[in-house]
C-alpha cells in the first residue's frame, strides 16, 4: 500500500490570481526516499503543508480533491492528530525550536500528546541518537550550529514517531558540512526505519544517488514523475523545469551531442564520468585550461593586523592581514562560524575592531560608522527582509538618497536607473512584501547601488534561490563587476564561486586559511576538507583524472571532444 495518495488536489491561497496548486496527484510509496523539486512558487511548499492538514484547516482558502495516507483520507482528522502521523521539518530551522535546551525542545511535542514522561525521556534518549545529538541535551538552543539546530527539529518531530517525514528544502541554508549532517541523518534514518520521506531539495548532486523516485513540479503542476537517473539525463527536460544540472551530467550531455555516447551513458556521478572519459581519451594528455585574465594591481581594500572579538578571550579575529583589488571579484568561503560575514561587517562599519587598520582608496576608515561609509561600500544582507522596511519599492530606493540630500533630478534618473538595471520598474508602486525573495533581494541589491558605491558585499546572495533566481543574481553581480563596481561575495556554493570570481579567501576558525584564483583554491580539496568546504564536481572530476584543473564543465568537455576528434575508439 501507498503511504501517500494525492488524488486531484488543487488549493487557492485568498485573494491569489490563480490556484497554487492544481490538479495534483502522485502516489508515494511506504518506506521510499522522495524527492520533490521545481522553481520558486512551483507550489512545492504548499503540497507539503497540505499534506499534514495545516492546509486548508489552519490556513484560509480553497481546496479541492483528497489526501489520503494509508487508504484514509486526512479531511475528518484534525491538525493534532495528523502531525503525530506525518511530521515536517521546515526550511527555517530556528522558527520551529521552542525548547531552552535541545532535551527541552525535544520533549515539546511529546509533552502537548500527553505521553507518560517515562516514554518521554526514552523517546528524547531514542530521538537524539538517531540524529547524532546524543550529549548535547543540556545545550542552549540557540548555541548549536545551523546543521545541528536543523538535526535538532528532526529530532523533535521524530519523537512523535511519525511514520511520514517530510522536510522543506533543510539544507538550503546550510554549509557543506551542515548538508553532509543532514543527509548523513536521513541515511541512518533509511537504514534503520521503515519511515516514509519526501524531502523538497534544490542540489541537485545532493539528491540523484540518495532518492528513489522523483517529483517535479511547476507553476502548481505536477509535470515529471520518475526515477532520477532517467530525469537527470535528459538535459532538455531538466531546462525546461527550470532545475539546476548535475555538473558531470551537463558534460555527458555534450559528449552524447558530439556523438561519443549514448544517452543511456551520460553519467550522474563524479565516479561514472572519470570511467566514461578515461576510456575516451586513452591516456592521451589533456591540454591546459584557458588562462584567466590577471588582477589588477591597485590594491582598493587594505587589512593591517585586525582583531576583532568580545572581550580578550573571545577573539573571533587576530591579527588578519588582507589586499583586496580595485575591479576584483572576491568570493569568501569557509563553514559557518568562520568568520566571513564578521570581516566583511569591519569592513563597512557595521562592527569596530579591537585593534589593526581599514584602508579603503588610500584612506584609512577604521571606526567610522556606517553611514559615513555607505558611500564607499554598500552591504546586502544574506537575508534581505532585515534591510528592507518602506511600503513601496520605490520609496526603498527613495531612503538612502534622500539621506544623501541629493538634487530631486539626480535622485529621480538614479531610481530609474537601478530600478531598469535590476528589471524591479514594473513593481516601483507595490509592497516589497507582496514580491517573491528573489525580487526582494535584488531590491536590497537596488536601494544599496542607488548610492553608487565602489564596493559592493552581498552576503550569501545565491541562498534558498533556485537556479533561475541564482544566474539572475550573479548575472547581475557580473557585469556591475564588469563596470567597475568591486564585488565581495560571501558564499557557500562553489560553482558560483568558479564561474564568478576572480580571487578567493578562505576562511577557518577567524584565519585566512588559503587565498589565491579559484583554479589554486578549489583544486586543494585537503585544505578545503580542514575548513569543512567541498570542491566542485568539475574540479573532483580533474583531480580523479589526474588531468589540469578545469572550472568550466563545458571547457573540459571541448577538450575531451577535441581529443578523441569526435571519434569513439
């Protein structure tokens, strides 16, 4: 029998132009690993929510059609009694932890259940394990990384005993290490239950060697049901659906175009594509990459010895020494906690160091305020709903330049111009809350370049975007680096950092760990694995090859073509 069985299921939100869903239906089979994937608004989230009854009976609006779990339909059944059945871990960790401790959180549940308390603190005892949180029971909440706070909301649902879990992308706002945690939990948890998961995830890799069936949806319609492997070999299909190619697939793609391989060979592992192009080349060298153009020499950005902490004993940064160039494309990385986004907040003010020198343009800016510097370097926050508070688009643009007190001529062609640039014209009069994330933050990205700073930080820009929102994103970072603008990018995704940047600082513990151009960076995977970092699949696929290090997927596979002239031995 089928866990799940959605039958015809469509739901409006009020006052919504058209339904969110629409006329769904899938079977999910008992004890199966499903995937659910699609765009921004496919309408994923909303499927999941009705799937435990928050919709449609804590939520106003429309439904029509049946959810069915076992053979039962859920519509007689409150929200209590579903979600000790079904249970959902959000994409927002911390805004489903409500205990002190982690004991405390996962006792929450079962408490409000009214279970015996000797089968609470078995379940508490059994739930943490499960996770690999075992130890951390008197722990604050709020002191656990982001993998562990996300590991902890499993934990709590689990100790429902569910026997449906479903999770809301729980790795879209995590590090490498914190995704490797989570997935490492759902394998333990597959292994050693029969529990039923459907997981909404945007990775790609993270997903096709793990799931056993896939779902696909789009503007509210389920449009793909399959095997991944079947999905992920059709590039044309996975454009169409607007989803984000598995690197080493994207180049047997292009191998099966040139005719080298069939289509059923396109691989989907680092380890199938190394065997597919070793038997291709035949041992025969593979040329070198294109050489990058060098960096400039005037140095823009210059750190002298800064430390920066709460108090002598909690240093977060000693002593760092740093150049940045005028015209780089800088990309930080390192895990959670490094200290990324606390060097890039001294850099414009935000935080004011224990001790050492800022020189920005040759002047040194060490303790002035923000505002002063908001001229100079523009900061865009990772999440940009803390930055934005005005009723209208326009009038977020409107604020910094009125506080500049500009000419009304000058400040009405600058709107104008930022709004063309970021293509927000069409929303100038509505709400920025009524817009997706993806608009919101090229509107935190707008209202910060109306003040035409020479530097620009955005902070974990590509996060919880999918893969059309993240090439808008960087397409736009690109080519105002192409103008002139100094972007420093912090981020977690290295394939944005091997297509965009031109130089990369990564960071372990408040210490420059390593720096250099992407091609010496992401090629040291040992020194990434100390920080936590994982490489590229392109870069892995080299380094299996032993052959030059390659960032562009499509680069290797032209050199791959050229060699064996387009021919299979």
């Amino acid at each position: 029998m089928d866990a799940i069985q959605v039958t015809d299921l469509t739901y409006h939100y009020p006052d919504a132009h058209k339904a969110s869903l629409q006329n769904v239906s899938c079977n999910i089979g008992k004890g199966t690993f499903t995937v659910l994937m699609g765009e921004t608004g496919a309408g994923k989230s909303t499927l999941l929510m009705s799937l435990n009854g928050v919709i449609p009976k804590m939520m106003e609006g429309t439904q029509t059609g049946d959810v069915k779990l076992e053979g039962q339909s859920i519509q007689p059944y409150r929200v209590q009694t579903i979600t000790e059945y079904v249970g959902l871990v959000m994409q927002d960790a911390e805004s489903q932890i409500l205990g002190r401790t982690v004991e405390e959180d996962v006792m929450f549940g079962p408490r409000n259940y009214l279970v015996p308390r000797e089968e609470i603190i078995q379940r508490v005892k059994d739930s943490l394990k499960r996770v690999r949180l075992q130890g951390f029971e008197k722990r604050e909440a709020t002191s656990l990384s982001g993998g562990e706070k996300q590991r902890l909301t499993v934990a709590s649902i689990l100790a429902l005993n569910p026997q449906i879990l479903l999770l809301d992308e729980p790795t879209s706002e995590l590090d490498p290490l914190g995704r490797e945690e989570i997935y490492e939990t759902i394998d333990d948890l597959r292994k050693n239950s029969d529990i039923t998961m459907l997981v909404v995830e945007h990775s790609s890799e993270d997903i096709c060697e793990k799931a056993e069936h896939l779902l696909i949806m789009q503007n509210g319609k389920l449009t793909w049901e399959g095997k991944p492997q079947d999905f992920f070999r059709d590039m044309d299909l996975v454009t169409q659906n607007g989803i984000k190619p598995i690197t080493v697939s994207a180049i047997g793609w292009q191998l099966m175009e040139a005719g080298l391989i069939a289509r059923e060979e396109i691989p989907l592992t680092v380890e199938d594509a190394a065997r597919l192009i070793r038997g291709l080349i035949k041992n025969q060298p593979v040329p070198l990459p294109p050489k990058r153009e060098p960096r400039n020499s005037n140095t823009l950005i210059k750190v002298e010895d800064l430390t920066f902490g709460y108090g002598k004993d909690n240093l977060i940064i000693d002593q760092m020494n740093l150049e940045i160039q005028q015209g780089d494309f800088v990309a930080i990385i390192g895990q959670n906690g490094a200290g990324k986004t606390t060097l890039a907040k001294q850099l414009n003010g935000l935080l004011t160091p224990i001790s050492g020198k800022i020189i920005i343009d040759g002047k040194d800016v060490t303790g002035k305020k923000p505002e002063e510097l908001a001229y100079i370097i523009g900061y865009v926050f990772q999440n940009p709903d803390h930055q934005i508070f005005s009723t209208t688009v326009y009038n977020e643009v409107l604020f910094g330049l009125k506080l500049a007190k500009l000419p009304q001529d000058e400040i009405d062609q600058r709107i104008e111009e930022v709004l063309e640039f970021t293509n927000l014209k069409e929303f100038k009069n509505i709400h920025p809350f009524s817009m997706g994330k993806g608009e919101r933050q090229k509107l935190a990205v707008a209202s910060i370049l109306a003040l035409k700073p020479k530097i620009l930080v955005v902070d974990e820009p590509t996060t919880g975007q999918d893969w059309k929102g993240i090439q808008v994103m960087m397409e736009m970072m690109k080519t105002l680096n192409e103008q002139g603008t100094t972007i420093i990018m912090i981020t977690h995704d290295m394939d944005v950092v091997s297509r965009y940047a031109n130089h990369v600082i990564l960071m372990n513990d408040g210490e420059i760990l390593m720096e250099g151009s992407p091609e010496e960076v992401l090629a040291e995977t040992e020194i990434l694995r100390q920080a936590s970092v994982t490489t590229t699949q392109t870069v892995r696929l080299c380094k299996e090859l032993g052959i030059p290090v390659y960032l562009d997927r499509s680069q290797l596979a032209e050199s791959i073509i050229n060699l064996t002239n387009g021919k299979r031995a």
